[in-house]
C-alpha cells in the first residue's frame, strides 16, 4: 500500500496489487471466468477420478458457469445510460 502523502517515506509507484482495482472490462472479465471454469473442471475431474467427494466442486463450476451467462448476457445487452446513472444522467454531461 501507497503511504500517504503527507508521510516523511518517500512515496514509490503503486504496487501491481494495488493497480489491479481498476474496473474489468467485458473481455477481461470473461478470459478471467474462463479461465476458472477450466481450472474448476480440472480439479473435478481429478476428485472424480481420485473418488473424491465432488459437490463442492460440481457446485462452484455451475455458479461460475452462471455467472459467466449473467456476464454475457449484460454485455450483450444494450446499456442505458440514463437507466444506470439516473434521470440527471445527459450523453457528454457528468451527474452532479
């Protein structure tokens, strides 16, 4: 974590860590749940072939496997700006 400003430490760079609280974008967001889903099944597939118990597993790849349809879906729609931001929302104008 960055010190504050008015510290006597001598201020550095922002750690990768604290740079990555930027928002995802759709694609990002999407190679990321994609990426899990595969990781998930991986690990499915060697509690099955282990014979280990495999609810907890079967569970977390069908709750990514829907957020990654919710995610697709809200890309995929159209965005309303005034819907999002409110009725004091104008194109090219920032709410107060």
């Amino acid at each position: 974590m960055t010190t504050p400003s008015n510290s006597a430490v001598p201020q550095g760079p922002p750690s990768e860590e604290e740079e990555d609280h930027d928002l995802l974008t759709y694609g990002v967001a999407e190679d990321r749940l994609r990426e899990e889903i595969l990781l998930e099944k991986s690990r499915l597939s060697a509690a099955e072939r282990s014979g280990d118990d495999t609810t907890i597993s079967q569970e977390r790849v069908a709750a990514l496997e829907a957020a990654f349809k919710r995610h697709r879906e809200a890309r995929d729609s159209a965005f309303n700006e005034k819907q999002f931001f409110g009725d004091q929302f104008e194109a090219g104008r920032e709410a107060p």
